[in-house]
C-alpha cells in the first residue's frame, strides 16, 4: 500500500509498504482524508523518536473487521490501550503505561491507504457530516479535553495562547463553555477567523503585554516560549492548561508557579462524542480552518506546507 514513512532522518512516500491485517479486538479502516498537525510536525523533529508512518487524525470506513463495522465510515481514538492493566480497567487507556499511540509511540499511523486501529477506539461518524468535518474529531477532542479537567464558570476570564489549529479550537470551545475568551496570535488572517466567531483577538507583536490576570490560560502555541508567555499570564491561583508538545527542552524557573499558587494542567487527548456531537450541531466552526488539500502521493510537499509558519489545516487525500 501507499503510505508516508519517516525513518528517524526523511519522510517518503512508500508504494509498498505493507498492509495492516486485523488482529484479534483490530480493524483496517480505509483512510479518506488525513490532517496534519502540530504534533506530526515535530514527530520530524525528533518527539518521542518515532520511525514508521506518522498521522493520527483521520476519518475512513472499515475495510475489514466486525460485520456491524464493515463499510461503516468512523473516526478513531488514537491511544491503544493493552486493556488488561489497572488504568484501562478504570477508563484510563489514554494512559495506559503500556499504550500504543497512532502515529506517534509504536504503531504506525494515519498517513497511509490503510491503518489498523482497535475495534473499541471506532466512533461511527454522523450521515450528516463532511469528511473534511469529521477529520477534525481528534483535535477537537483535544480541545474538549479542557472541559474534562477545568471547571470552566459562565463568564470566566480565558486567555488562548497561540492561534494555530488546535488554538482556534479551543477558543471556540472555551466561547462555547460560556467563557469570555480572548485569543492572542501572530497571524492577522487567523485571528480575522476567530473574531468572526465571536472571539476578542489581540495581535501579540503589536499590543498585548500580559498582564497576569486571566483565571485560565490554555497554551497552545506550539513552541518552547510559550509557556514562559503562558506563566505571565495566569493570575495568582489561576489555571494554565498546557497544550503544546514540542521536540525541544524548556528552561526557564517554575518558581513563580510555586509562588503564585497556579495549578498546572497538561491536556492532550479527549472524549470523541462531544467533539461529533458539537461538529454534527454545528457550535463549532472547522471548514474555514482548512488551507490546502495534497493527495496521498504528494504527502512530503503536504508536510513542507503544513510546516510553513502560519499555515492552517493541510488535508491528505488518503484513498486512490
């Protein structure tokens, strides 16, 4: 089959890469269309010392599987839980020690014709949406995942850090909570999208300064100095959410942290049915996120655009 594949030094596309065959609790889903994301960009950078096929956000039918799953088009969870220890045993397989993650951590991903995923991470997608809507699931479950771990009061201060993808979602999240949501970005076309959600933006390299008063501050910049701008930001007692996964270290003193009694949160991954339900009713807003579509075999110039500063959504087109 087609698929990108990174060896640890470049990415190419592979014609004969091997099929997945589903393996007990597995299915193959065929792949309809593939985003890239932050994470799949720094993957190339060196996180987590992936090789293999990267990708992780998708939406495809089931090709081979359970009889009520065959032809089926879903969307899928992408951490593997082993299903026998404590956490999954309790509902944690998202943090299962001994977890697969798609496309990031042991198990190869979305960026290919086919991809082998557990029967239990399948979520059918409604008739009613796009796949280029219902690829968007897995970020913005993502960005559901705040609401799981923050109490988020009608009214709330929120300050978004970051108007990449995953920050334009969680803005509207956050708007949809009932929080009063300002975003704070570098791209002018980007918080022009956000403001016509209803959202107050502010263009960081001409006006904002921080001002250490938000109750909550989610980081989603996508880089090593977001969280130093994210710490500036938060009110004493206040919450900083953390969004970002990045290749490189921070290094900076987390004593004002200690000092201003902040609760730290590290966000990653969420429930699916919110991010489907809010997608099928229409609260959040995807279509004007997406940039560019690649077909499968150009996913290498796909994953240049995607890495160009200010990009949005760059779809791959996954099925021949």
């Amino acid at each position: 089959m087609r698929a990108l594949v990174w060896d640890g030094k470049r990415t190419e596309v592979a014609d004969d890469r091997p099929e997945p065959h589903p393996s007990d609790g597995m299915a193959v889903v065929r792949v309809h269309l593939a985003g890239v994301c932050s994470t799949d960009l720094q993957i190339l950078q060196g996180y987590m010392g992936f090789t293999g096929v990267p990708g992780h956000e998708f939406v495809g039918h089931v090709e081979e599987g359970p009889d009520g799953l065959v032809g089926r088009r879903v969307v899928g969870e992408i951490n593997f839980g082993c299903g026998a220890c404590d956490r999954c045993r309790s509902g944690m397989s998202r943090h299962c020690p001994h977890r697969r993650v798609m496309g990031i951590l042991g198990a190869d991903g979305s960026f290919a014709e086919l991809v082998a995923v557990p029967v239990a991470n399948l979520h059918p997608v409604p008739g009613g949406l796009t796949d280029e809507q219902a690829v968007f699931t897995e970020p913005l479950a993502a960005a559901f995942s705040i609401l799981e771990q923050v109490p988020v009061a009608p009214g709330a201060d929120a300050v978004v850090l970051g108007d990449g993808k995953l920050g334009l979602l969680c803005a509207q999240v956050l708007r949809r909570a009932g929080a009063t949501v300002t975003l704070v970005g570098r791209h002018d076309d980007k918080l022009a999208l956000a403001a016509g959600f209803g959202i107050t933006t502010v263009m960081t390299e001409r006006a904002w300064r921080p001002a250490q008063d938000a109750a909550i501050v989610v980081e989603a910049t996508g880089s090593a100095d977001g969280l130093a701008a994210a710490m500036a930001a938060v009110r004493p007692r206040g919450t900083l959410v953390l969004k970002s996964t990045v290749a490189a270290e921070h290094r900076l003193s987390l004593a004002p942290l200690v000092i201003d009694e902040v609760t730290v949160v590290g966000s990653r991954c969420g429930l699916f049915p919110p991010a489907l339900a809010a997608l099928e009713e229409g609260s959040v807003a995807v279509l004007p996120l997406v940039e560019a579509r690649y077909p499968l075999a150009e996913a290498v110039e796909a994953m240049a655009h995607a890495a160009r500063r200010g990009a949005r959504k760059v779809l791959l087109q996954c099925s021949r």
